[in-house]
C-alpha cells in the first residue's frame, strides 16, 4: 500500500510546482510614471499646499481606474488567504494585486482590465472564507474612515420586455438611477423574461 502511495505523492508535489513565470506573474510590477513639472509649494488661506492640474490628477489614477477596496465586518483575513482564494474562486482573467491599506479591515485590490474589474465588483457572494465584506469602487474620493455611497446593488425591472435586454439598452434604462454594471447571465440569455436583473452602481443617499 505504502508503495503505491509513493508515485501518488510525487505527482502532487510535481504539479504543485511553480515555474518561474507563475512567480513573476504573482509579483507586483512598478506602476508606469507619470512625469509632472517641479513646482514650488503655495499657501493657500495660511496652508503650505502642493497643486497639480485636473489632467495631471488624471493621469494619475489610471493605474488604479480598475481597482476596488473590501471592508471587512470583522477581522479579516490574512493577504495570502486574500489572494489564495481570489485566484481560485473568482475567475479572473489575469492577477490581481491585492494590498494592506491604513485600517486594518480594509483592502485594497487593483485590476489591469475593465472585464475583471466589473466581475469583482458585482461578485454576488460577498465574503472569503467566511469573513463577510462591503465592496466600493475606489476612486480619490475614497475616504477609509467614512461610508462610501455609491455602491454597487442588484436590482430587478420586472415586466421589462425582452428585447431590451441587451446592455447598451439596459445602459440607457438605468442611466438615471445609477451607472450600469453588468446583467445576470438568465437576463444575458433571456431564460426567463418575466422581467431583467442589473447591478448598478448607485448613490443610495439619494
């Protein structure tokens, strides 16, 4: 018996092993530059301020265009736990870069294509390993310390006909209450059409 667990065993730790390319994919590359002229500090009603243009501000936050936070409910759990079960549960396209931010509880996690982007942020099981969380589009007004409003929400338009379940139609339906996200794979197929389900991202102060 011993002697045929053997070979069993080796061919696990064989394909358990990582190539050399897997750990240059796992490793966080530098993010590109961008170059913005010197300037001199200001004062600004008594503040020693920094200023920079709207476009240089734009520029910027391209890297992070695609990047989202978790907030934790609870402890969460550790960044290898994190990234462990992001590769493996939520069939992204390409990796992630999952990092620590100020609070504990929160996360910060930054994509490289829109595609994956909206795939994390409309996930529909919010939580890792049981450790539940809130998910928000990072952008520069994020604030750790305060509730972001604009979330994403699943919503339903019953009675809408089924020839209007394409997303640039659905785009255009949902432009007054929020910025469309995505559709549900029964709505993407029209099985059943009853009626649409949407994830919008909204305001929901309003």
């Amino acid at each position: 018996m011993a002697a045929a667990e053997g070979p069993q065993a080796a061919l696990v730790v064989a394909s358990q092993k990582r190539t050399f390319a897997d750990l240059l994919l796992d490793s966080p590359q530098p993010i590109p530059e961008v170059v913005v002229p010197f300037r001199g500090p200001k004062i600004v009603d008594g503040e020693v301020c920094i200023l920079f243009s709207k476009e240089e501000i734009e520029n910027s936050v391209l890297p992070f265009r695609f990047s989202i936070v978790l907030k934790f409910l609870r402890q969460r759990p550790s960044l290898d736990s994190i990234r462990v079960f992001i590769r493996s549960r939520w069939g992204l396209s390409k990796q992630s870069v999952v990092s620590s931010m100020l609070k504990p509880r929160n996360v910060f996690i930054r994509m490289s294509s829109e595609e994956d982007f909206i795939k994390a942020l409309t996930r529909e099981a919010t939580d890792i390993d049981g450790a539940i969380y809130h998910v928000f589009h990072w952008t520069t007004e994020f604030q750790e310390d305060k509730e972001p409003v604009k979330v994403p929400v699943w919503i339903s338009l019953p009675g809408l006909p089924p020839n209007y379940y394409q997303d640039s139609y659905l785009r255009n339906i949902t432009a007054p209450i929020g910025q469309y996200l995505k559709r549900d794979n029964p709505t993407k197929c029209a099985t059943p059409t009853e009626g649409a389900r949407i994830c919008v991202e909204m305001d929901v102060s309003k």
